[in-house]
C-alpha cells in the first residue's frame, strides 16, 4: 500500500538538462542513458560517467571522448568497437589493449602504435592497409558494428544479459548465438538442509563452511566461505537461504529497469498550477502498466518541497 500511494518522480535526475534517462547526475545533452554523472552530447549508455560526444556504450568513463559502439573503457579518445581497453587513442576492434595509439584488430597490445592485428607498421602503411581492410569490411558488412557475439567466449546464459534480458536456449541460438549447456552446477548435494540452518548467526557453527548448503529458490548447491561467514557474524546477519545468483536477480529486480516508456503525469492536484489532471509527459522506466503514482518535475518538486 505504502509503494502504491507514494508519490515517485518519473525519473532520477538533478542538475541536468535536455537528457533522458535514469538516475543521471550533471549531464546535458544525453539521450537514454542510465546511471551515469557527468555525460555530455551522449545517447544509448549504460554506466557512462565522464563520457561525451558518444555513442551506444556500456560501462565507460573517467575522461572518455568520441567513442562508439565499445564496451568497458577508461580514458580513451576516438575509439570504436572495442572492449575492455584504457588509456587509448584512435583505435578499433581491440580487445585488452593499454597505452595505445592508432590500432586496428589488436588484442593484449601494450604501449603499442600503428599496429594492425598485433603487427607493426609505419604510418603510410598502416593508415593506407586499415583504409583498405575497412573498405572490405563494409562490403561484406562487416564494418560498423561491434565484435559478433559468436566470438563471446561464453555462453549467453552465463552472462549478465540474460539477467536483464532473459531468453529461452532456443530464442538464443535463433538468434546465433551461444548457449552453455555444462554451467558446473551440482543439485541434490547438499549437506545440510535450509530448515535446518539455525535463524540466528550466534548459532552458526564455524563448521558451516565445510557444508554444502541449497538455494531455497533454485534448488542449487551453493556454499558459504569462511570470510563471508566471518562478515555475517561480525555484521550480525543471519546466513543466506539463496545462492548468489538469485540473491543478485532478486537485487537487479528492485532497481528500475533500463529502459523508457512514454508517460504522462498522474498528478490531479490543481494548486500544483495546472487545471485538472496535469498533462505533462515524459520519458520515464516506469511502465504504464504499473501502479506507482508517477508525477512531472514541477508536481513532484511542488508535492515534496
């Protein structure tokens, strides 16, 4: 009752103008982008602070400028389709290179430049070969978009997408990619039973760490480390009754959802300055099917302040 008759602003933002998004701090100009401080002129980002004048990015910042399609990068400048990379400049489709210039298809490159899959050239040369590669690329289509996801080295069902994008093995392989049918997961192993497990952490054994113990939710095995249950007793916190990857979906699941859907203010007070029901719309996470009162800026800041 007290979720429903609250009152929730249709998005997380302060000192910001001219964005969309959610949870979004000191940015302007950003379009679609989600838990982030400090972006400028971006659109489609995940985790993207300190990041301008880019493009569909996922967990990049602290300084980065003109970068495009590429996930996990720090410091970098001009760089496209690439993954897991610092302090660059003006690379693409590299994957775990470090105080690098001008590369193309590199991997494990460090303090490396004008480089083309791992091998040095001079300048004319590697500027007049990328242009020849990338001129094939875009003829088989290659070019343009990030690695394919059949180079993943995992399964889709092992990674975080299928936490925030479930998908059936049939809907993934569908779609060309990988499923990991060995995830290394045991049931029925367990030692100890979660009826069994003492409510109070006074009451844990130290013991308790040789034990295999079972997720109430999945029925997995799982088990507690001796540091952690050193962490439960001195915090004064009961032993968990799931395994860790349902005790991260049920925490994923009580955050908004990334993603935007057309709204319009629930507001019907009229000394908040509107006549009747407040006609303000927005872009918020919150889906039009759920229940929350979800009101404007102006009525919100009216309402609360």
């Amino acid at each position: 009752l007290l979720k429903t008759e609250a009152i929730h602003k249709f998005a997380v933002m302060e000192n910001t103008v001219n964005s969309s998004g959610h949870v979004l701090y000191n940015s302007r100009n950003a379009k679609k982008v989600f838990d982030s401080n400090g972006a400028e002129n971006m659109k489609y980002g995940i985790v993207v602070p300190d990041v301008k004048n880019s493009m569909d990015l996922s967990h990049v910042g602290f300084g980065c400028d003109l970068l495009y399609e590429s996930h996990a990068l720090v410091r970098s400048y001009g760089v496209m389709f690439s993954h897991l990379s610092y302090d660059n400049n003006n690379i693409q489709y590299c994957d775990s290179c470090h105080n690098s210039n001008d590369l193309f298809g590199c991997c494990g490159v460090k303090k490396g430049s004008y480089m083309i899959l791992n091998k040095k050239y001079k300048k004319d040369e590697y500027l007049s070969l990328r242009e020849k590669i990338i001129e094939h690329m875009k003829k088989t289509g290659e070019y343009g978009e990030f690695f394919p996801s059949k180079f993943s080295p995992f399964g889709y069902n092992e990674s975080h997408a299928q936490v925030y994008i479930p998908l059936t093995k049939e809907e993934v392989l569908g779609k060309g990619m990988c499923w990991e049918d060995d995830l290394s997961e045991t049931y029925g192993k367990e030692t100890i039973k979660p009826e069994d497990i003492p409510d109070d952490i006074k009451d844990i054994p130290d013991s308790t760490t040789k034990e295999i113990l079972r997720c109430e939710k999945c029925k997995k095995n799982y088990n507690i480390i001796p540091m952690e249950l050193a962490f439960y007793k001195r915090e004064n916190i009961p032993i968990p009754r799931l395994c860790n990857k349902c005790r991260y979906k049920n925490r994923v699941s009580l955050r908004s959802p990334r993603k935007l859907w057309d709204g319009v203010c629930k507001c019907e007070k009229e000394n908040h300055g509107h006549e009747g029901k407040c006609r303000n719309e927005f872009e918020t996470p919150y889906a039009p099917d759920r229940p929350e009162l979800v009101y404007c800026n102006d009525c919100y800041d009216k309402e609360v302040y």
